[in-house]
C-alpha cells in the first residue's frame, strides 16, 4: 500500500486554467497534474489496476517502468497511415496540455501501441492515449505521479478532476501485493496454427524464394492457441513474465476485454535528449544445461556463418535509416550476446544524434523503422508481400510497436515478440523465425517452440503436443 496526498486545489486551478485554454482557442485540451511519490514496487499494482479499469497499459524494462489507468484522450490511426495519424493528433495536443504539479517535465504522457500491419484484428491498427492515471520513473530517477482530464471547450467540469483523484486513491492505496502464478489447469488444450507439417512446408517455400532471389530473408510466424477451463488472469501472467523474465521489456496491453501481453528482448527505438537508440537482434540459439554446454553453444552462436549474416542484415538496414535522420551514427564492429533465461541472440547497439530534434520525434524513428528485416524481412516489401500471402492469419499487434511517448516527442518502443493476445480463456502466442539461404525448416519449429516458452511458461503450461492433445 503507497501512502501519498494528491494537492486536490493545485490540481483543480490547473484544470480551471485548461478550461479557460480551451474556451479561448476552441480545442479540447488536457489539464495535467504531476508531483513525485514514493517508489513503488510495479509487480504490487497489477492487481488492483487490472480490477479498478478496462484500459490498462503496463511497461517494465531495464531503463523505465510505466502503469497507467483508464484514458483522458485516445490518439487513433488506421491502414498503412496510423503512425502519421497518431503523431497528427498527438502532436498539437502536447503542445497545449495544461500542466502543473511538482513533478518534472518529460516524464511519460502517452501509452499505446501499433499492430504489425493494418488488419481486421480485435485489436486496434494504432492506438495511444493519455491515461487518467500514470506512474513512471526511468532509471535513476524519482517515482512520478500524473494525474490528467480531458477538458472540452464550455462549462467547467470539476467532478471530473475528483473522479481522477479518486481513481488513483483506489488504486494506490488497495493492499495489493504481487500476484501469485497461477497453476497449471486440467484440460488445458493447444492448437498449433498452422499445423507443424504446414509450417516446414512454408518454411521450405520460403527458403525457395530466397533461393530464387525473390527476397534475401522472410520472418514467418505461426501461432499457439491455448484453450483453458477458465479465464486467464493478467495479472498472473504478467507478474509471472516479470519474475521470470527480468532482462526482458515486460508489457501488457487491456482494452475492455481484450489484452495483449508479453516479454520482448528487443528495443525498436529509444529517443532522449536528441539521441536515439535501437537495437539489431537476430539468430537465435538454445541455452546450455551444464555451464560447459552453455560456453560451447555461446561460441557457437557467433561462429556460426548463416546467423552472422541474419543479424548483420539488420544492422546494416538500421544503420541505413538512422543515417537518414541523425548523425554520428554508431554501431559496434562485432555483435554481442544477449543472454536469456531459455535462450540467446546476436545482438548490437545502434546510436546516433538526430539532426533536427524540432522536427523528429520518436514516433517519426517508429514509423522508419518498423518493421525491421528480424520482425519482416528484406528487402522489406518484397517480404511483407510474401508474409501477408503465405501466413494463415492476421499477426495483431504481435511484433508491432508498443510503447510510450512524453509531450516532448521523446519515448521508447519495444517490437512485441513473444507474445500473446488473451481474451477469456483463450490465449494466441505467437513466435516466428527468419527464414534466410540454408535455413532448416525443422531447425526453424524447434526455434519457435523455444521461444513460446516464454509465453508459455507464464501461463502455466508445461508443454504442447499435436492439435487438440491436453497438456495434462
């Protein structure tokens, strides 16, 4: 339980001078009120968050950690211009928030994410919004509070400002604790879509294509639909991935009765005081059982020639569009390991120094970069095309953007792999390979079977077996 006092007044003459901004200029604005609290465990709040609201947004990395409650404003975008949608809106809307408070500027505003591709998923093609409700704190620094109302031009609303304060109330001061895993449940099925056969057979395709010249790499995905007795529980399922997966982005997405969840190794963009920051991450191996195994299989991963030549082909595409937008570009000569609870990649850090920060921001980086060749492909159409004709379903927001954004354009954003969207009892994971000359189809199942582990794992299923066979 967080013991915290919200100054109801000081919000309240923030909220008046927001209406009065928004009488003047005939706009909806936002009133903002931020101050600093006491750090708070995140994994403490998830149960009362996902009980008080429908709209939640959770985010827990390496370098900051995010939990949001119910929405002021929704920023929407739909087809192949959902990103310019959302920044269209978002942008003039920064710019007239209303703010007040004794919490520092550039803390976290804007939550959301953005499927793979435009789809007719449940899930939206683009979606951020400024929450009610919003804690964060970024590495080294203190643990914020923001509280925001929308605010509509014509006769104040004060209720609304109470409403807020109440909200976050309820929220903070609930005796939570961490959520317990939930346990494995009798009768708990799995379909695997396409089926295994099905997907080497693409696989193989895949690896034609390349062959024949038609693209030099295609990421294919294919799903786990995981049928339980009963609805899963969020909160147990993300404070399962954020015990077990703690090097991990760890995220969660709620939309009325729908969520989507997951632990992503891999950062799509970061962008603070004019630097920006992404990550290439390809080719994947299995971690060792005796430390001697796991040396030998480490060496291997960068010995190995096809998964050098996977990963550099991310690197390269990187470096190629962070050169169109920033200077002193950086990128290391080798790449590095990154190291897994189940398994291991290639990856490297890329940096640069945009050259005009007034006029790129962090959702302009997304929009570049999305989706790299280790989520789609390359050369980047020619593959997309491949993938939207060969895969038997729509990807949603699996290996789409997620993340969140402050007033000054700046934010971070994770590719979301290792996923899963989970609505009632069902949960849909998803994994996928990049398939490039000399892939091994069945290599490539026994890779997606280590990376639903992931998932699986956090919904308490021990193992999978052939279409409709229980995991009991």
């Amino acid at each position: 339980m967080t013991s915290f006092h919200i100054d109801l007044s000081g919000f309240m003459e923030v909220h008046a001078k927001a209406v009065a901004e928004a009488c003047n200029s005939g706009r909806a604005t936002l009133a903002t009120w931020r101050q600093q609290i006491d750090p708070v465990d995140p994994a403490e709040l998830l149960i009362p968050l996902f009980v008080h609201t429908r709209r939640a947004f959770v985010w827990i990395s390496p370098q900051s950690s995010v939990l949001a409650m119910g929405t002021a404003a929704d920023f929407s975008g739909r087809g192949t211009a959902r990103f310019a949608a959302v920044r269209a809106g978002w942008e003039p809307a920064a710019r007239d928030v209303v703010e007040g408070g004794t919490g520092p500027r550039g803390t976290p505003s804007l939550v959301g994410g953005f499927a793979f591709a435009p789809g007719d998923g449940p899930m939206p093609d683009g979606l951020m919004w400024v929450p009610r409700v919003l804690i964060s704190r970024e590495a080294g620094g203190p643990t914020v509070l923001a509280l925001s109302v929308g605010v509509e031009p014509g006769p104040a609303v004060p209720d609304d400002v109470a409403r807020v304060v109440n909200q976050a109330y309820g929220w903070l001061t609930a005796v939570g604790g961490r959520p317990c895993r939930s346990p494995h449940l009798e009768g708990t099925t799995v379909t695997e879509v396409p089926p295994p056969d099905e997907w080497k057979a693409l696989a193989g395709r895949a690896v034609e294509q390349v062959g024949g010249g038609a693209f030099g790499k295609a990421v294919l995905a294919r799903q786990l639909r995981v049928d339980a007795p009963c609805s899963y529980d969020i909160p147990s399922v993300v404070g399962a991935l954020i015990e077990g997966q703690p090097g991990s982005t760890v995220f969660a997405v709620a939309l009325d009765r729908h969520a989507f969840v997951g632990a992503t190794p891999e950062r799509l963009v970061g962008v603070r005081a004019g630097q920006a920051r992404s990550m290439s991450l390809a080719a994947s191996m299995p971690r060792g059982t005796t430390p001697a195994e796991d040396t030998r299989l480490r060496d291997a991963l960068l010995a190995d020639d096809k998964s050098r030549r996977e990963q550099q082909m991310v690197t390269a595409m990187l470096r190629q569009a962070f050169e169109r937008v920033c200077g002193d570009v950086r990128v290391p000569a080798e790449p590095y390991v990154m190291d897994l609870p189940n398994l291991r990649h290639l990856h490297s850090r890329i940096e640069g120094r945009i050259a005009d920060p007034s006029n790129t921001g962090v959702l302009d980086l997304v929009e570049l970069l999305h989706p790299t060749p280790a989520v789609g492909g390359h050369p980047r159409q020619a593959a997309l095309d491949w993938i939207a004709a060969a895969e038997p379903f729509d990807r949603g927001w699996y290996a789409g953007p997620v993340g969140w954004m402050n007033t000054d354009q700046e934010g971070d954003f994770a590719v979301a792999l290792r996923s899963a969207h989970l609505h009632g009892r069902t949960a849909t994971l998803y994994a996928g390979c990049g398939i490039v000359a000399g892939s091994d189809p069945e290599a490539e199942l026994e890779e997606t079977r280590l990376k639903f582990r992931t998932m699986l794992d956090a919904l308490a299923v021990p193992g999978y077996g052939p279409v409709g066979v229980g995991t009991s």
